[in-house]
C-alpha cells in the first residue's frame, strides 16, 4: 500500500475558474489530493484543462474561493516563493514541444541541476532509467528538429517525473493516442504514489488509453456546477 498522510498535497476550495467567473453556473471546484492519491479528471475543454493546470501550480488565481500547495495558499505567496515551491511540481505536459537552442538531454537535466544542485552523474542516472521504462534506449541526444515525435513524447514523460516531485500533473492530449505508454505510466505513477507523491491526470477522455491500468484514488468530471465524482470505465 502507498505511504497515506493526512498531510493534503493539492486542496481546491471552492475555487473557481476565471473562465468561468461570469456564468450563469460559475463551477465551485473542491478537491482534497492526499500524499499517496491519484486523482483522474476529464475535462471536455481544452482551454478548461489548460486552465485547471494554471489554477494548481499558481500560475492564475482563482475567481473565488482558493488553492493550497502543500498547506499553503498560492495567493499568499510572492512570485519568488511560487517559484521556489514550483520545483516540487512535476509536469507531463506537451510533451512534443522542446527549446530548438539545446539537446533534449541538456533540457532534461537543466531544471533538476539548477533548482537542486544534484551531482550530475545522479540526474543522469535517474533520466536514463526512466527513460528506458518508457521504451528508449537512453536520453536523447539530438536537439527537438532531429528526434522522433515518438522520442520526444517518452522524453517529455520523463521530464515531468524526474526530481521526486510531490505533485505530479499529467495534461497532454498526445497521452490520449498512445496507448503503447499505459505500462510504464502506471509504473512510473505507482513509483510517485509509493514515495508518498500525489497525481493528478486530466484527460479529455475517462478511458484514456495511456492512463488504462493507473490505480486511481478518485475520478471526476468537470460539469456546470463543479467535480462530478465518476465510476471509471472498466
């Protein structure tokens, strides 16, 4: 069984998407994501989901109510302490899309090496093990023009689990066509949820063929007034 604390990762308190401040059924979002928890959310919008990834890593302030990272509000905090807690947030998220001035390597090490000044040989280490999971016979050498779409996504998975984040967010409807990544995914998200890590996967599907065999603690759908807590298609 994953490591369970009552300590809460990611709380939303009737947070409100700006997007949806002026309607008629303005979505009161409530959600509790404890140290060990995954939680799945399908979310029809794409400019929605985009919007519920921002509200969680603090990038926009809710229209009401409030987010909490690790107990603390993001509006509470100056953009220095949002940066600083950031780094303890791991993103699989458009996985296909890479700065065209370095390798995907020196892009996959940049973060971990600055924001935790880890011995080199360590980032390595774990990149390369992580990429092999998902499929690769090592880091990616070559820079984004000169690597496979195939690489560059199983690259981008590795990106966003790196570094023991304690919350884990997985946003990309590339996810939704592969379904070849639901093995090592649900490995790799098992890994997270034993080190006593949160997840939270937003999908625009419920049966996400990447996210099949993922255990989950919690399933939702974002409806007019808020989380519509779901049975998950077998």
């Amino acid at each position: 069984m994953p490591p369970r604390s009552s300590r809460s990762v990611l709380a939303l308190e009737g947070a409100t998407l700006a997007e949806r401040a002026f309607s008629a059924t303005p979505a009161l979002l409530d959600l509790d994501l404890r140290r060990g928890e995954v939680a799945m959310v399908h979310v029809d919008d794409d400019d929605e989901a985009s919007a519920l990834v921002d509200l969680c890593v603090g990038f926009g302030a809710p229209a009401r109510g409030l987010v909490r990272f690790l107990g603390l509000d993001w509006a509470t905090r100056t953009r220095p302490q949002r940066l600083h807690r950031r780094r303890r947030i791991g993103a699989v998220m458009r996985t296909d899309v890479w700065p065209s001035y370095m390798t995907i390597m020196e892009s996959l090490l940049l973060t971990r090496l600055y924001h935790f000044d880890r011995p080199r040989a360590e980032a390595v280490a774990e990149a390369t093990a992580l990429a092999r999971l998902f499929g690769l016979p090592g880091l990616p050498a070559g820079r984004r023009e000169t690597t496979s779409r195939y690489a560059l996504v199983r690259a981008g998975c590795v990106r966003g689990l790196m570094g023991s984040p304690d919350l884990v967010l997985v946003q990309d409807p590339l996810l939704d066509h592969t379904p070849d990544l639901a093995v090592p995914m649900a490995q790799a998200i098992s890994a997270v949820r034993a080190r006593g890590g949160a997840v939270l996967w937003i999908s625009a599907g419920m049966a996400a063929p990447a996210a099949q065999f993922v255990a989950t603690d919690h399933v939702f759908r974002l409806g007019d007034s808020g989380f519509i807590r779901m049975r998950r298609p077998r």
